[in-house]
C-alpha cells in the first residue's frame, strides 16, 4: 500500500505539430512575394527611363483588340470604327495617328526654317549697309501665320510720296535686297499695305485709304520681283487700310503706315489655298449651303513704343 502512493504516473499526450515546426510553405509564399516586388521596382524603373511616345505606346499595346493583336498590324486607334476591334480591318487603315505625326513633324521642320530664316534677315539688316540705317523701320517678327516682315513708316523718312504710291529710292532698295532671299525657302508670301488714320482726300471719292494701301502693298511687289524674287511667289496682296494699327493708342502714328511681308508657314498657305481654289474641301449643310471655316487669328500685335503723332497725310 505504501508502495503504490509513492508511484508517479506521467501521462504523454501526443502532439498535434501546432506549437513546434511549421513547415518550408512560407518560404515559397515569400519567394513569390519577393519576385513579385521586384518585377514591380523593374517596371516602375523602366517607365520612369521611358520616354512618353513609348509609354503611349506602351499603353496602346494594352488597349489593343485581340483581334488586331493576335494578327498583327497598326494601332486600334485609327480604326473608323466606334467599336473597337469592330467594322472594317483596322490593319488596312492608314490614316490617323500616322498623318498627324506625319504632320506634326512638317510642322517642326517648317518652324525651323521659318527661324533660320527670321536669323538670316537679323544678320543682313545688321550688317548689310543698305538696311543698317533703316534698322529702326524695320520689324521682324514670329506669327501665327508665318515670318512677318514689316517696313513701317518714319516722320522724317517716309516710305512713299505724300498720298501716293510711288515708293522712294530707299525703300526700293531695301525691297530688292529682300527680294534674292525670300527665295531661299519654299513658303510662299503675302503682302499687305497699311495707312494710318488720316483720311485720304483728293477730290476723287472713289479713291481713299482702301484704294492706296493697296496700290503700295501692290508696288512693294513689284520691286520685290525687280529685286529677282519669282512672280508667283506671291499668295496674296491686300490692302487694309487703316483697319489694323501697330500703335493703337495714336491712329495718326508715322508707323501705322506700313508694309507687311509675311513668309507663309505650311499650314496658313495650305488653308488659304483651299479656300480659294475650286477644290476647297469645306463641308456642306443638308441644304447643300457651304459651311463657313473658322477663320485665321489676327497676327500678334507688336508691343511699340509711344511716338508722337504725325499730322502728315498717308
């Protein structure tokens, strides 16, 4: 009796594994986390390096149709369908994006003359004695619709006869000299004559300001050819007026009577030639009445500074 009480029985349950080794499955889980992470850093690295034509291209790979992507082919954007992978193949199209990179680009490279042409002018005015007096008279300027070159009037040298078209030898010269390198680019020009605000009166009614700035945009021309620039370089001769002033604040101001040469970009000749030829693609209503274009912007104004007015008639 006394021998059992001092027996002690320890009873072993065996263990379910949950409080000892937990097994190699975490390790894969975090394996495949790692490599997930660093497939993410790689593609953030590689879009931060990219540059944004090929990020958009990037971008359109994934809003590729299956179709186009399984067959090959050009971008799902230029399709004419609404649905995309939709209507006709869009393998055969040929138009959007790629004309309008194709445009873009013209548009560049006509930009770049445009502004070696802009330097090539600073360079002649300033070094060239015919042009180095009258450097003050001369403007030249980057517009919307082209190289603008313009000859203003001066209070003391004016540019042609009181109230006549008739251009004074100095300004012939300057338009001759001009003449030779105007025919360095393709871009065609347009001419415009101006006058200031004094109304033209010689007895004849039929004859003002509108008649006279026309005849001077319209003789600049032809000193321009006699200078060696080809005749049908010219787009278009206007006169204006006193419609449009460099200094607004003194319509009477010398340099409001002036002479505009514009070396047309690309893309203002080719909308003024669709205009006005017989071809022009303008849309039709239903009633079969033309849809007007929006207009061309005005050019830039040059900021000028104040002169005083002259009460010298045009």
């Amino acid at each position: 009796m006394s021998a059992d009480k001092g027996r002690i029985v320890v009873k072993r349950v065996a263990g379910d594994g949950s409080g000892g080794h937990h097994g190699g499955g975490w390790k894969i889980a975090y394996a495949d986390f790692m490599t997930a992470m660093m497939a993410f850093f790689l593609v953030m690295w590689l879009l931060s390096n990219a540059s944004p034509k090929q990020r958009e291209g990037i971008a359109e790979h994934f809003r590729m149709p299956l179709k186009v992507a399984i067959n090959g082919g050009e971008k799902s954007s230029t399709s004419t369908s609404v649905i995309p992978g939709g209507g006709m193949d869009p393998v055969t199209q040929v138009d959007g994006e790629v004309r309008l990179a194709q445009a873009d680009m013209e548009d560049t490279a006509d930009a770049d003359r445009l502004a070696s042409m802009k330097k090539r002018l600073d360079d002649l005015i300033e070094n060239s004695p015919v042009f180095k007096q009258f450097r003050s008279q001369i403007l030249i300027d980057i517009t919307t619709e082209g190289l603008r070159l313009q000859i203003v009037d001066n209070e003391n040298r004016p540019m042609f006869d009181l109230a006549s078209a008739r251009l004074l030898p100095h300004v012939r010269g300057i338009l001759r000299e001009i003449g030779p390198v105007l025919m360095e680019l393709p871009n065609k020009i347009t001419l415009s004559g101006h006058t200031d605000a004094v109304v033209y009166t010689n007895g004849d009614r039929s004859y003002g300001n509108w008649e006279l700035s026309a005849d001077r945009a319209n003789a600049s021309r032809r000193e321009l050819v006699m200078g060696g620039m080809a005749e049908d370089k010219v787009l278009r001769v206007v006169g204006l007026a006193d419609s449009m002033h460099l200094d607004k604040a003194e319509p009477r101001n010398p340099i409001n009577r002036r002479i505009s040469i514009i070396v047309l970009n690309h893309r203002t000749q080719q909308q003024i030639e669709r205009e006005n030829s017989g071809d022009a693609a303008v849309g039709t209503t239903r009633a079969g009445r033309l849809s007007p274009r929006p207009a061309l912007p005005p050019p830039d104004n040059i900021k000028v500074t104040a002169y005083k007015p002259s009460l010298q008639k045009n």
